[in-house]
C-alpha cells in the first residue's frame, strides 16, 4: 500500500504541477495589459509603470508562475485587479456558498439514486426496471439550468413555496438551506441519474456472482441475499462515481448559480470575466482543479484500501 | 431493428432536417422584429409562440439547432481526429514512452473539470463559436484516445493481426488497415453519446454567455433571454429546453440502440 501512495502522490503532484501550469500559460496569452485596463486609456505611462511592478507584472514569466504558485500554497491568491482585495478573502466569502450547495446536492443525487438503483436491480427486465431506466434516461437529457428555470417557475412562481433566488446568508441557517434547495435539486437531478445507472448495473453484476447463489442456495430469498451480501460488493464502484460526481456538482454549480442569482465562486468567476479581472479567474479556475484532482485523488486511495488489487494493477 | 435505435433516429433526423431546412426556409423571418407580436402563446399562427421580440419561436429553435450540431459535430471530429490516431499509436507501442505520454496525458486532461476549462478559455480568448468548439473540442481527444486504445490492444493480439506482421507489414499500415475498421463501431457508437455531450455543453456556454454570441441564434442563448420573462410567457423558456432534452434524448437512445445493433458483444467492453 505504501509503494502504491507513494506512486499516487508523484502522480498527484505532477498532475497539479502542469494543471496550474496550463492555466498560467493560457491566462498569459490573454491580450491587454491588466494595468492599462485598470487605469483607464489615459493613464500616464509612469503611472502604468508603477502599477504594474506594483502588481508584479514587470517580472519575468517564470518568476510570475513561481510566485503565483508559491502564493497559492500559502493561501496568497494574489490582489483583485479591479477591488484591489485579496482574492483569498473573495474566494473564501464565495465559497462558503458554493461548497455547501455541492454538498446539498450530492446528498440529494446519493439519496434519490441509491434506492431508483435499488428498486431498477430488484425488478430487472419488468414493468418498475423500465419506468427508472427511462426515468434515468430523461435525466441525463436535461441540462440542468434548464430544469433549475422550471423549478423557479413551478416551486417559486406558480406555487411560492421558495424564492426565486438571492441567498440571506448563514445568519439564518434555515432560511439559508432554504434559499440552496432548488439550485440543489437542480444540480442533483443529472447526477442522480447517472449514478442510479450505475447502481442498477453494479448491483445486477453482483447478483450474478456464485456467492449470491451460494446465500440463495443456503436458504436466503432474493432480497435478503441483496441486502445482506449483494449491496455491500456493489457499492463499491458507486462509492467511486460519488466521489467523482462531487467535482462535478463543484463545476456546475457555476451555471446554476447564475439562474439562481447565489453569490458563489461561479458568479464571481463571471464577473470577473466581465471586468477582465484576469488573477481572480485563474485562482478560482486553479482552486477548483485543485479541487477535482484532490477528490479524484482520495477516491483512488479510498477504493485501492477496499480493493487490493488494484495496487497491484497499474 | 431495436426500439430505441428507431425513436433515437427519428428524433435527432427531425432536428438534423430542421437544422438543414433552416438554410433554405423557416416558418418567419428572424431578423425582422415584431414587437406587437411579442411573448405570444402557441398558436396555429405561431406553433411555439413567440419571443421577446416577437420572432417566431419555431424559426428560431430550427436555426438554433443549425448552431448547436455544428458545434457539437465539429468537436467530436476534433475530438475523434485526434484522439483516434493517439490511441491506435498508444496501443502500437504498448508500454513504450509514447503510450506512457498519451496515456498520462489523457488522465491529466481528464482530471479537469471540463466545464471549468471551457470557462477559461472562453474568458480569456473571448466567447463565441470557434472558442466554445475548441474548449468541447479538447475533452473529446482523450475520450477517443483511451477508448481506441483499449479496443486496439486487444486486436493486436488477434492471429488476423499476427498474419499481417508476419506479411511484413509496420505497425502504422496494420493500425490503419486492420485495427482501425475493427473499432470503427466503437467509435460510432461514443461519436453519438460525445455529440449529445456536445449538444449539453454548447448549450451550458451560450447559456451563460460564453457561446455563439448574438445574431447567431442558439438554444442556450434563448434560454439566458428566456430567465427574465419566465413569469410572464413560460413558453418562452420551456420550447427551446425541450428542444435540448429531445435532441439529447435522441443521439443518447440512438447510441444505445447502435452500441446493441451493431455488436452485441460490446456490452462487455462496455466500461
């Protein structure tokens, strides 16, 4: 097991390594000085100057990435071109929307999926089967600020139950779970389908194995030999998708924000565009590679402590 | 002939002859805005109503559609022209340098988060079509990259491939000559499922403003117009989002249906 975290870690670290530099390299091609866009068409060139040894730009690339980088790991995400704060406390502010939003709504995928996988497995090839995987088959199809629009129409509009959008702030806790439900629902309602897909086929994989024949041969019915032997070999591989579906709930959540107007790293990444407050978008973009990598990261280490042959494999 | 093969078909050739027909002839013109029509319901006049500037909804769906499968379509051939070369390379020189690199490299792109990626692209090249097809365009290479390779390496270990070896033919003639038509259907069948990613994604972007930019319509974009007048003509919202779910609909249930027409045997390379 050492050997293999040993091996993933270089992997890790490589895969951040040229992740943050693809990111540097493209936001570098981006044209205009960041400077002249801050002060404006009139600006004196001494000024410009100053501005930008003030903000670092007079550096060579190299020694830009360097302390780009070096910054990052210190939690200096470097200062706002256009709110002159740091974008650490801007990201941090954000954050505290976005991540619980990813979270409500991997929640709510697990908890929609888990039992649609369930049920699809146990009615396999009959009427029940059928009506998830056509059910599933829908929710892959609709993209999700499309179906977070006809939530705000129907809960919000039609029926007033929730608010169109905005976000009260964790003053109100409840009010706040309250405000992140659709975007949550929204989000969760794709993934859900996907991992309620692979809960079906994982577990029908299973039900084929000689131990469940075994467990039937030894008395068991159908459902018990699922539920006591079955269920815990499936999730496995579920566990592993779970993992992975909460980058992309991450990632998502950036359109979703925008229908529901929540102040999280996705609206922050569009305004930064708008305003061509370049640093803020490549921190925030790197912060959530970051993210990614890391989960997936954990994920392979979590499902190599389950499965011991797959330290071997690679 | 399955059932999901015929209705995917028949979905996405209502939205490619649409698309096609939009060239030559729509139901009204788009570019003349009638306000006093604005926001109309359905009607037999309009069949999809009408939008914010009263433009026929139907019009615009069927142009819309012309921008999302050229987006679509364009990526998976980006996707398709270079992640299928890099795959039968990677599985020729199985455990060499280069299948490390190709292979690395494919988990490395994979690692990000496409959406994200896109995002910066855009942001820093400026929105539009071309921009949105690259970004798209890049995470199908390696989807291509690591499927090729997959179903190469097993083919090469076949005795149809031995006996070309053993004709004396280099392994870039027998990649192209015997590994490539052997996956052509594997390929068919994630062109199709690549090209509805395709179709979500180009959506995604124009929906929030990083796609085909105004006057090219697109589906996402009437999405994004559609947010602010949702309360007063839902239609405006709901036509073109269903527009999306059956075109997606469609290439997904077609895929399945190819994936079992074509070779049943490829439910167990599935994964």
């Amino acid at each position: 097991m050492l050997a293999y975290l040993a091996k993933r870690l270089v992997s890790l670290a490589v895969s951040l390594a040229v992740a943050s530099l693809v990111i540097f390299l493209v936001v570098e091609v981006a044209p205009g000085d960041p400077a002249s866009y801050m002060l404006g068409i009139n600006a004196r060139p001494d000024t410009v100057a100053a501005l930008r040894a003030e903000l670092g730009l007079d550096l060579s690339k190299p020694e830009r990435y360097v302390a780009w980088v070096g910054g990052m790991l210190t939690g200096d995400f470097g200062t706002s071109y256009t709110y002159r704060t740091p974008v650490s406390q801007m990201v941090a502010d954000r954050l505290w929307v976005s991540l619980p939003l990813a979270l409500y709504a991997l929640s709510l995928s697990t908890l929609i999926a888990f039992p649609a996988g369930l049920y699809a497995a146990s009615r396999r090839g009959r009427m029940g089967d059928a009506a998830v995987m056509g059910a599933t088959q829908l929710g892959v199809a609709v993209p999700n600020f499309w179906f977070a629009m006809l939530l705000v129409l129907l809960f919000a509009i039609k029926l007033g139950w929730f608010a169109a959008g905005g976000f009260p702030g964790w003053d109100e806790p409840l009010q706040a779970i309250k405000a992140l439900t659709l975007p949550a629902i929204a989000l969760a309602l794709p993934q859900a389908a996907i991992l309620a897909r692979v809960m079906r086929s994982s577990l029908i994989d299973i039900l084929g194995e000689d131990f469940i024949r075994t467990a039937r041969a030894k008395g068991l019915s159908p459902g018990q030999a699922l539920r006591r032997h079955g269920l815990r070999n499936a999730l496995i591989p579920v566990l592993t998708i779970v993992g992975l579906q909460f980058s992309f709930l991450l990632a998502g959540a950036i359109i979703i924000e925008q229908v529901f107007f929540l102040p999280g790293l996705g609206r922050l990444i569009f305004q930064s565009i708008t305003q061509r407050d370049l640093i803020v978008v490549e921190s925030v973009v790197m912060l959530l590679v970051f993210a990614v990598i890391v989960v997936n990261f954990l994920v392979d280490l979590a499902y190599a402590a389950v499965d011991p042959r797959l330290r071997t494999r690679r | 002939m399955n059932r999901s093969l015929i209705l995917g078909a028949a979905l996405t050739a209502i939205f490619l002859v649409a698309a096609a027909l939009s060239f030559l002839w729509t139901p009204y013109d788009t570019e003349t805005l009638v306000i006093a029509n604005r926001l109309k319901p359905p009607s037999a006049v309009h069949w999809l109503g009408t939008d914010h500037f009263g433009r026929d909804i139907l019009s615009m769906i069927m142009l819309g559609a012309r921008t999302s499968i050229a987006v679509a379509l364009v990526a998976v051939g980006i996707g398709m022209g270079l992640g299928v070369p890099l795959g039968l390379a990677a599985a020729a020189h199985k455990g060499g340098w280069l299948d490390e690199v190709i292979s690395r490299g494919g988990d490395l792109v994979f690692a990000f988060p496409s959406l994200v990626i896109a995002i910066l692209i855009t942001a820093v090249f400026g929105p539009g079509a071309t921009n949105a097809i690259i970004a798209i365009g890049i995470f199908n290479i390696p989807v291509f990259a690591r499927l090729t390779r997959g179903a190469a390496l097993s083919l090469w270990t076949r005795e149809f491939v031995l006996a070309a070896r053993v004709a004396g033919k280099n392994r870039a003639r027998i990649s192209v000559e015997h590994i490539l038509p052997n996956v052509m259907n594997l390929l068919i069948v994630q062109g199709t499922i690549q090209f509805s990613l395709g179709i979500l994604a180009e959506a995604g972007l124009s929906y929030v403003g990083l796609g085909a930019q105004p006057p090219i319509p697109s589906w996402g974009r009437m999405l994004a117009d559609a947010q602010t007048m949702v309360t007063l003509a839902p239609h405006v919202a709901i036509m073109p989002g269903l527009a999306i779910v059956l075109m997606v609909l469609g290439l997904n249930l077609m895929g399945d249906g190819l994936r079992d027409a074509l070779d049943p045997r490829l439910k167990v390379l599935r994964t």
